[in-house]
C-alpha cells in the first residue's frame, strides 16, 4: 500500500494540506494496527496509495503525512508508536481509537489502556483549562 517514489528534501516538494471543510466526513476513516503500534487517519477512505513522509510541523519522528505521490496532496496521516508512545504525550488523541477499525487488539484492551492512562488524560485537561484561563485573564 506504502508508495515510496517520493524526496519530501527535494526543493520542489511542498505538501498541500485539504481544506477541512472540503472533507467529506463519511469517508474519513480511522484504522489501528496492533502488531504495528500504528493509527492510520485517511481523508479520502483506507487502502490508498501514498507515501509516508514525516512530518515537519511536529518536533516528533513518528507523525508521518500520507502524501499522494503525483499531486503532493496530503491524504491522510499515520501515527507510529500510538499507545506505547504518542497518547502518553497527547492523550487527547486516544479518543480516536473510538472510530477506528481495531486490528489485532480486542475492545477490552483498549478499555485497560483508557483506564491506566485516565491520570495522563486528566492531568492534561487540567492543564488545558489552567491555560485557557490564563489566556483570557491576561
């Protein structure tokens, strides 16, 4: 499925971003992959051909863009390392497993996993709030 015809250093390559609007939610599809460790965000429905470039707007070296090799456009994301990793930084993002297609991790595990990381989620939304009333108090 993985295209890798693609130099995300070469001078000319610029990714292009779809408009959110223009997303038809219906065909937003959100996969997991166990044996991966992997979430898989298609815009345009699963099994596309793209290839995987990582990510310049995140300091993280597991966020890659899925881009569609003869156009640049960005067609969804792939997020490397998702529950042993990347929730514990950005738990907000474990509500995505809710969407997704699991494969290869039943429901109750998902399940332990929310459970052990609740600490994590609620540390975060505390902070979120603590910032968003700073902001409107400055």
């Amino acid at each position: 499925m993985a295209v890798t015809n693609i130099d995300p250093g070469a001078p000319d390559f610029s990714p292009q971003w779809p408009e959110r609007t223009d997303l038809d939610i219906a065909q937003v599809a959100f996969t997991y992959d166990a044996a991966s460790d992997t979430l898989f965000i298609d815009f345009y429905g699963p099994g596309r051909p793209a290839a995987s470039v990582p990510s310049e707007d995140d300091d993280r070296d597991d966020v890659y863009l899925r881009v569609d090799p003869a156009t640049a456009a960005v067609v969804g994301l792939q997020i490397e390392h998702f529950l042993s990793a990347f929730v514990l930084d950005r738990p907000d993002y474990l509500d995505a497993l809710e969407l997704a297609d699991l494969h290869g991790i039943p429901p109750d595990q998902v399940d332990a996993i929310r459970e052990r990381l609740a600490p994590v989620r609620k540390r975060a939304a505390v902070d979120a709030v603590f910032d968003d009333l700073a902001r409107m108090s400055a």
